[in-house]
C-alpha cells in the first residue's frame, strides 16, 4: 500500500496537456475581460448620449 503523503506527479503527457489548458483558459479569460470591458464602456455611452428616440425640445412662446 502507498501511505505517501503528496499525490503522484504528472507524466510528460499530462504536464502538456495540463499547460495547453492553463494557456487556453487564460486566453478565455482576457477575451471576456475584452467583452466585458467593451459592454461596460457601450453601456456608459448610452447614459451620456441623448436619447435619439425623443422629439427634440421646442421653445413655445
């Protein structure tokens, strides 16, 4: 029976393939953060930004 401790290390294989996901998730994760980044700064420009649905304002004398 093995009573070590420290659970087995990775082979070769799974230390790739264990890297390639690391290097995709961190891809994934800069993509959203671009996504996120975009949505928020829209999102801020249309508070600023008149409303172009609304009729524009007259003076009445």
């Amino acid at each position: 029976m093995n009573n070590s401790k420290t659970p087995p290390g990775l082979s070769d294989k799974g230390k790739t393939e264990a890297d390639l996901r690391r290097q995709r998730q961190a891809e994934a994760l800069r993509a959203n953060l671009a996504r996120r980044k975009t949505q928020t700064r829209a999102r801020a420009e249309e508070e600023t930004a008149p409303a172009t649905d609304a009729p524009p304002l007259t003076e009445t004398e």
